[in-house]
C-alpha cells in the first residue's frame, strides 16, 4: 500500500501539519496501518505560565465551574477512548492523548492551545475556551499574547454551524479583540490582526 507523507495529507487538507500528523493516526485501513512523521516540539514560556497562573488558579480552583461538563475530560464526553500513542509518537500527539484524560475545568491555557490548533476535542472544550477569552481576548499560552485566540480563530467554520451560542460569543471576543490590537507588537500582531478580521468579516 502506498504511503502519504503528512506534508502532503497537510497539502491536501489544508491543515496544519500536527492535525494532519494526528488524523494520519487515527484515520487507519483495516489491518490497522498508520504513518508518522515528526512534528516540532511545544516551546515552554515560563514568563507567560507565571503571568496566568494567579487568574488560571482561582477559574479552576478557587470556584465551582460554571459549567458541568468542566469537570469531565474530553474523553469522557465523547464517550471515546483513544489507544495509547505509538512509542515513536511526537511530542505533540502524545500530549494530546494525555490532555483528552483531564478534566476539562482543569486544562490550562497552553493546554486549551494545543486542543484547540490541533481540533481535538473543540466542541467539548469550547465553552471553557471562551470563559477565558471573554475574560482576556489576549489569554497566553506558551507562545505569545493573544495565542489561545488565534487557535480559536483558526478553526473551520464548520466547528460553528451547530453551535451559534459559542459563535456569537467568539464574535464579541474577536470584537474586543480588535480593539485591543494596538497593545500588541512582534512578528505575530500583523497574522493576529488579519485573523480578528477575517473572522468578523465572515
């Protein structure tokens, strides 16, 4: 059987090369064959994990989450089990194997990142995604200010049909967001600010 590089399966789709990498693994033949290619390992920004520990704290911990559902994992409301990762799994695909067993109230915003730029578990992590960003459009992950926000802009437009509720929500944040971008400055604002807008354009 032939094999598809994840490069041209990202061609293909359209999709970023870790989801391709992802759906190369779960989307198998029967005799249950799969490929992998080697993804870039996740950077750690120890600044940007210090500056949103103190509100991630009291939003996980220090109240009841809003929502029920915060206290399941991604697992556990998809009713579906993943097998465990090959030993050769990269970084990322084996981070997303262990975020899909938390509770999603006690995911952090780099973990919500990761979820949401690789489209894994987007419909059950969404709400929790946007409690955060209403809270601060420019939420950091590990990367830089306004990255959990630009992982959520970047989902396919048809990760929102079935949910208006959260797509007027992610409009009034892109909203906000918008107003905000001249607190932004790097190679990332130009990308961040084309984003808002294509979005609120749509």
């Amino acid at each position: 059987m032939n094999r598809v590089s994840i490069s041209d399966r990202s061609q293909a789709t359209g999709l970023p090369a870790e989801t391709a990498e992802l759906n190369a693994l779960y989307c198998r033949d029967p005799r249950g064959s799969s490929g992998l290619t080697e993804a870039r390992t996740a950077h750690v920004s120890a600044d940007n994990r210090a500056q949103n520990a103190e509100a991630l704290e009291l939003d996980t911990v220090g109240r009841m989450p809003a929502n029920p559902s915060d206290q399941q994992s991604v697992e556990q409301i998809e009713g579906e089990a993943w097998p465990e990762p090959a030993s050769d799994a990269t970084y990322v695909i084996r981070r997303v194997h262990q975020l899909r067993r938390v509770p999603v109230g006690e995911l952090s915003i780099e973990d919500l990142r990761i979820m949401m730029s690789q489209s894994v578990g987007t419909v059950a992590i969404l709400p929790r995604v946007l409690d955060l960003l209403e809270e601060n459009p420019l939420s950091a992950g590990d990367f830089y200010p306004g990255d959990l926000l630009i992982a959520t802009l970047r989902l396919r437009r048809d990760h929102w049909s079935d949910h208006v509720g959260l797509l007027d929500r992610a409009r009034h944040v892109a909203q906000r967001a918008d107003a905000m971008t001249n607190q932004l400055n790097g190679a990332q604002a130009p990308e961040f600010r084309r984003l808002v807008g294509e979005f609120l354009s749509n």
